[in-house]
C-alpha cells in the first residue's frame, strides 16, 4: 500500500502545481462558487454546455493541494460527458470521499479520480476535496450559484 499512497500523493501534487483547465474560460455559460469558509479555499467553476454535453469546462480559484488538484482531476475528466453522466460522477465521487461507497457493480470507472479515496480518512479534508464538484453541481442544476462547504 504505501507505493500506492506515493503514487496518489505525486498525482495530487502534480495537479496542485501544473493545474490542468486553470483559467476563466470565455464563452462559459454555466458558473458556480464554491467556498470553504474554515480554511478559506475557493474555486469558480466555469462551464460551456451545448444541449446536454461538457463541451468545454475551467476552474480559477485558490486553495490547499487537494482542493486544487480535485478540481484539476475533475475537469479533464468531465469534459465531453454528458450533464447527466456529470452528475452520476458528481454522486460517486462524494460517496467515495464520505467513504459512503457501496459494492455493487458500477459502470462508472473512477480511474484518476481514485486518488482521493483515502480522504475518507480524514474528515477535515472531504470539504477540500468535493469543494468544486459541489460547484459544479450548482453550476449544472442551478446555472448560477455560490455554494459552500458549511
């Protein structure tokens, strides 16, 4: 296990340091807030959809490693889904993080995003991690809207 643990450790450093999507994205027409009021991180979701699908989607914000590298993993693995399959991974990815996670066979493959499976452990940190997708929920359902992890 603890090459695994380093394997994710080095994923989620390398999303903190060379964020991927790190940019306002021009032409959005779905945004979101999200804000940790506890430890301060921050995160605007931006989202192009045309009909139903992730045509395109960034993030701008600041924050701790996880927070930044959980919005990084999430929107290069987002874009080109369809809103309805967004949501789903919105819904497993909190499972996963709350450690809420159920055994039946799912057809959604978590790949990347398996590497904040172990923030289950601690409880502080699943705010970190979910902060963006919580926006990007907002940001599909609502169109518009500040969230916050409190």
């Amino acid at each position: 296990m603890p090459d695994l643990r380093e394997l994710y450790q080095e994923v989620i450093l390398d999303h903190n340091k060379r964020p991927r999507n790190f940019r306002k994205l021009e032409g959005a027409n779905r945004m979101a807030e999200g804000y940790n009021p506890l430890c301060g991180d921050h995160v605007t979701v931006y989202l192009h959809l045309e009909g139903d699908v992730i045509k395109d989607i960034s993030f701008q914000g600041s924050g701790c490693a996880i927070a930044k590298a959980s919005a990084s993993i999430m929107t290069s693995h987002l874009k080109g889904m369809s809103k309805g399959t967004a949501l789903l991974f919105f819904e497993k990815f909190h499972q996963m993080v709350t450690g809420n996670c159920h055994t039946d066979p799912d057809p959604l493959e978590m790949e990347d995003l398996d590497v904040f499976s172990g923030v289950s452990k601690y409880p502080v940190r699943v705010k970190c991690a979910s902060l963006a997708w919580h926006a990007l929920r907002a940001a599909l359902v609502e169109g518009e809207k500040t969230v916050s992890t409190e």
